[in-house]
C-alpha cells in the first residue's frame, strides 16, 4: 500500500521503539567487549550486490511483485503470497519502481520513460499508461488514492519557443484519459484529495514559500497555510471520510509531526517521534488510505501504530524481529515486512499473516559477487559491528547525534578509531542503515568507527538542519565533529594516540579541514571528492547545470541563501575561503589520501588538481586517485572496492589495524592505472598479510 515519506498516546508508542534507547553507552560497549570475536571477512564480501531489487504487496496481500537481478539484467516477477509460488512476469525491465493500483487489478511498472500497467487476472492484458520525461519532464507523484485505477503526474509545460510556463497536476487514468486537476505558473508540491476525487487542496512554491490553497466543491480557491520552504510542511494525498486533511509540519523547527486539519479550520496533533529526537521518516497507509504506521530513522529505528489493533501487530513482529528497523507495506490480508539494520546485509523480506500471527520469510535470494554475477552469501549479522547511538553534547549546549561500531570481542579503548564523515551536508546516517558497508568493513578490519550527525544534518528537525547558519568552514560544523570524536574517546572507544578522518563530498572536505587545523586529533584523511574550497565550489556549482539539480524547488543562489551560503555574500564567502583546506595547505602535514572523478559535476576536478599540486610542492605526504570516468558518485563495483582497499592500507600503515587482502589483478592494474602521486605507497602490496584466523 502507500508509503509516504517526507488516537495513541506516548505510551504505546514508545513500546516500538528499539531496545537501544533503553540502554546506556557504557553498557552497549561491555556487550559488545563480551561478543565472540569477528573472523577476517573478505573485502568482497562487503560489497555485495542484492539480488532482489524492489518489492511492492497488492491491496488485498495476495500477491508480491518484485524485481530480481541476473546478471546485468533485471526481470520482474509475482510471488503468490497463499501458495509461495513465484512467476516471472517480464524478463526485462527498467523499472525503478512498483506500485498498485487503489483496486489492486493492475500493477504499475514505472521506469524513468514510462509508465507501463499489467492486469493482475491476465484478461485485460498490458499497456502503457503515458510516458513519463520527454520536453514536459512528466514524473509519476504517485498512485491515486481515490480512484480505483489512476494515477497522479506532475509535468511543466513549454510555449512554443520551448520556454517553461505552467506547471501541471494531472490524473491519467488506466486506459490512458487525462483530466487535468491543477494548473499553475508556480510549481506544484503537494496536493490533498477528497473521496470523490476532486482536488480538496494543492500547495505551490511562491518565492520562497510553500502555500496551500483550499478548492472548495465549486472551484473557488483561498489560502490557507503558508511554510518556510525549507520547514516541513506535507500534506498526505487523501481527506477522511469525515473531511479532515493530515499534515507533517515541525512547529518551530523541532522534528516534524502528524496533524489533522478539520472542516472548521482547526488543527490537533495526532502523533510524532515519542522521544522528540526524530523527524517522521515515513507513513505508512491503512486499507482505507489513511495514515497507520509512522516510522523514524533519526536517533533510533522506530516505527509507531495510530491505532490499538496495529499496535499489537507491530508488538508481535517486534518479538519476532527485535531490534531491527522494519518497513511496512499493509494490505487486507498479510503485510509485506522489509527488515533491515546497521548490522545487516541487504534486506530480508518476510509476509506477516495478521489472523494467526504467523510470520514466514520469502525473496531469500542469495547475493550478487560486486564484480560478477556469482551467488554469494551475506555476511552472518553476528559477526558485524553493530550500531549504538551515541549523542553528545557540543560547546554551546547542543544535544548532538550520532553512531558508534566497535569490532565485536575487543577491548574498545586499545583500538584505533576512524571518524566517518557523512557528506551532503544536508543528509545524516540512519538508524537501522547498513549504507555502503565501509563502516562494518573497517570495524572488521579492527577500528572502532564513529558517525556524527552534526547540526546541519537532516532528520532531526529544520533547526537542527539549519543551526550551522554558514559557520561549514573551520567554525561550528568543525567543531561539532571535533567535540563529538573527543566525547568518543572519553566514554572508551578509540586509542587517541590512533584516530583518522575519512568522508566524502562534504565529509571529504570536513577530512581535509581536520587534518589542517586538527592535527593533534586527526593523525591521517582520507577524502573522497572532497571540495577544498567550500565558497569557491559553491561560486562554481552556481555557473552549472548541476545547480538546478541540487536545487530542484528554488533558484541554486536562492536555496543557498536560505541555509545561510548566500554566494553573493562577501562576508561568509570571504570567511569560508579564509578557512579553506587550500588556503591553508602549508598548514596540512598529516598523510593525506585524495579519490576524485573525473566527471565530477558537483566538485570541481581542477580544484582537487590544484590543490593536490601545492600539497605536492610543500613535500606533503600525499596519495592522488583519480578515476577519468568517475562523476560524484561511482556505482562501477571496481571503482568501489578500489576506496575500500586503499583506505584500508593507508589506516593499516598510519594506525596499526588489521592488513587488507591483497587485491586481485583486475584491482593492482586499476590502482596502478589511476593513482596519479602515492607517497603512501598504497598501490605496493608490502604488509598485505592477513592476520591468522
């Protein structure tokens, strides 16, 4: 059913929440010192592939579609949820995502080019409802929730000098008709529903606003509401049957929560994070099409039921999954259970019958090699460093965020610690989130690893989000990090003699900031694509088309003021620059590994270029690696396992943790390739020696 992201009170809810919030610190770290020491797991195995790509349950809960990797290719298949009977239903599909139609009678295969729609009975065959990009860069929003068998798209129209105009709310129903529900000069970001299918309220980006208007039965429009267009302020698609609206909006910047909107103009909270930590991550939709489940990702994965019947439900999967972040589709019948956590490869999937209870595993595909397309085997979630949130307390009396892995059975005070920096810098690490697996690969190779949520991270309310007002140089953001890698140290993680920065995109250049102005902290970096020069990558991105792609709502300089790095402002540009890794490179003695892009369209090559070639002039003790093909981010398996590696031998050299595989000949020949300065040796296989199992 309806996943949306953007009458029970705390007590209930706070039965869901994962066990680590009950738990100290101090704590944790003695159970994790307990723990069977982790066997040397092979750096392949961490980059494993999974094999099931994106499942989506039927209305009713009869049926599971799913699609499944072979290869380079993926097909989608139909897993008869009363029999366990799986069928493939295309062999070839470039589907990113499935959806349902309301009635359940057709799946929906959305790809970036179309929207193609198979009748579930067979008899009514298969057909493409409308195509989706082209000059209009028509998108599918989402299935239409008051309509058997429609869909809702969002599209710009263009004059005939192909100038863009309007902006276009449209329902296409599945035979392909098009009624028009909306349009306007401004873009459209939300819209309400009512059960008979007409628009009951749509929101436009004005300015810098989001505005929402009410469309009575007749037409006649009048705003309502008016949101910073940074706040949260989301409107679920569809009325009650009594008339009320739901809402997401943080009030006064904390983390955001669920409100309803009656006839009469009044509003009541309904339900939010019950510890008051987390934004609401996503809803989960009922049977009827209104707001369930509330899952949070922030501080801790937890997810909430808004009524006593899916509280019990949600209490007995807790049993049966404890401690795991759990993702729900609803249907009439069965729900569609994703489980998930930072300790676990890949996701499981799991039909949890709400009549008897029973709960069964199904889509228990092996993995993918990264490199081929061999059957592998996820890692045993017992063996991984698992992931205990941490929160600190910074300089000026901020409560902060964050995540600590320590390798299973060691002591956590001997080992060296590796501080991961997330980029953005608007996105966080989550609860219950695996991510690339390069904090569980270096927690097995023996470092103690640490994940900040520094302010200016999302998922954790705007004002969190926008506390750094500007200060991303060697300033607030900086030292948010700093403070959180010293609180590290002082509960008993880490050897303070042994500690490394490593991060990329932005959690690169915060790297290449912490081995320049702290290095009694930060005794090596490694930063990938990292901007050297925050202020002057900013200038440079607002000259690209790449601008329009971060900004996606308001114009790139107007979306940059609003988080305070207005790039016409001399003042906190000039103070940004001032700071800069570049400016101060005489400054960096530290060993330093560089990983750039050649394609690179948010961080510019030649800064990277230029400042590794003064690096290079001061005899900075500096590795250079630069993959011609690679843009910001590189999906190609090799370019991947070739970070892992390097990052692994340069903290194995500088800190003493455990050797890396020696790597193979397809990955010495693409280091050999594409290190273009290696002070650090790290493309010589010396010390590759596995320690003894």
């Amino acid at each position: 059913m309806h996943t949306f992201r953007p009458w029970l009170g705390a007590l209930v809810a706070l039965a869901f929440a994962t066990a680590s919030t009950a738990k100290d610190f101090a704590l944790q770290l003695k159970t994790e010192a307990a723990r069977p020491s982790a066997p040397h797991f092979p750096r392949a195995a961490f980059l494993q592939r999974p094999t099931i790509e994106e499942a989506a349950l039927s209305p009713d809960g009869e049926h599971v579609a799913f699609l499944r990797r072979r290869g380079d290719d993926t097909g989608l298949w139909l897993l008869d949820t009363d029999r366990g009977v799986e069928q493939p239903l295309l062999a070839r599909s470039t589907a990113n995502r499935l959806a349902w139609t309301h009635d359940g009678r057709w799946l929906l295969v959305i790809s970036p080019e179309k929207i193609f729609a198979l009748a579930t009975d067979r008899t009514e065959g298969a057909h493409v409802v409308t195509s989706l990009g082209d000059a209009e860069r028509r998108e599918f929003i989402d299935v239409d929730p008051s309509r058997p068998a429609s869909v809702i798209v969002r599209e710009r129209r263009h004059d005939a000098m192909g100038r863009p105009t309007d902006w276009v709310l449209s329902r296409i129903d599945i035979d392909g008709r098009t009624q028009v529900l909306d349009i306007d000069p401004d873009r459209v970001e939300g819209y309400v529903l009512a059960r008979d299918g007409h628009l009951a309220y749509v929101q436009h980006l004005r300015g810098d606003a989001l505005v929402t208007t009410r469309v009575d039965a007749n037409g006649h429009r009048v705003d309502i509401l008016r949101c910073g267009v940074l706040r949260r302020c989301a409107w679920w698609p569809l009325l009650d049957k009594d008339g009320s609206a739901r809402i997401v909006m943080d009030s006064d910047g904390m983390p955001s929560r669920l409100h309803r909107l009656d006839t009469d103009g009044t509003t009541m909270d309904i339900a939010g994070d019950p510890n008051g930590v987390a934004d609401i991550e996503a809803i989960v939709a009922s049977d009827d099409g209104m707001p369930a489940l509330l899952d949070y990702r922030a501080a801790h994965a937890t997810t909430q039921a808004l009524d006593d019947t899916r509280a019990v439900r949600l209490m007995i999967l807790r049993r049966a999954l404890p401690d795991r972040a759990l993702s729900i589709d609803i249907g009439r019948s069965r729900w569609l259970v994703r489980e998930r956590n930072g300790d676990l490869q890949g996701t499981r999937f799991h039909l949890f019958d709400i009549v008897d209870g029973s709960l069964r595993e199904i889509l228990a595909d092996a993995p993918q090699g990264a490199r081929d397309a061999a059957s592998r085997q996820w890692l045993p979630a017992a063996d991984l460093a698992r992931q205990l949130p941490f929160t600190w307390t910074a300089s000026d009396g901020m409560r902060l965020h964050g995540f600590v892995r320590v390798p299973p059975g060691k002591d956590a005070r001997r080992v060296p610690l590796v501080v991961l920096v997330h980029g953005g810098p608007w996105a966080n690490v989550a609860a219950g989130d695996i991510g690339s697996g390069l904090a569980v690969f270096l927690a097995n190779r023996g470092y103690a690893v640490f994940e900040p949520n520094y302010r200016g991270s999302t998922g954790f309310g705007t004002n969190y989000m926008l506390a750094p007002r500007g200060d991303f140089g060697n300033g607030r953001v900086q030292r948010d990090i700093v403070e959180g890698t010293r609180a590290v140290l002082a509960e008993g993680v880490g050897d303070s003699d042994k500690v490394a920065i490593a991060g990329a995109s932005f959690g690169g250049y915060s790297t290449l900031l912490g081995v320049t102005w702290q290095p009694d902290l930060f005794k090596l970096g490694v930063a990938v694509v990292p901007p050297t020069d925050f202020a002057w990558d900013i200038a440079w991105l607002a000259r690209t088309h790449e601008a329009d792609v971060l900004s996606r709502k308001l114009p790139y300089e107007r979306w940059m003021a609003a988080l305070s790095l207005d790039p016409s402002d001399d003042v906190t540009m000039s103070a940004l620059h001032a700071q800069s890794p570049l400016a101060n490179a005489a400054r960096m003695s530290r060993p330093v590994l560089i990983v750039a892009g050649g394609e690179d369209q948010r961080v510019a090559l030649r800064g990277v270029l230029g400042y590794a070639a003064t690096l290079r002039l001061l005899g900075r003790p500096l590795s250079l690696l630069v993959d011609p093909s690679a843009g910001h981010t590189s999906d190609a398996p090799l370019a991947r396992e070739a970070i892992f590696h390097a990052m692994a031998v340069m903290f194995h050299r500088h800190l003493g943790g455990d050797a890396d595989d020696p790597p193979d000949a397809a990955l010495r020949d693409y280091l050999t390739r594409n290190m273009r300065l290696d002070a650090n040796e790290l493309a010589q296989e010396k010390d590759a020696t596995i320690p003894a199992q």
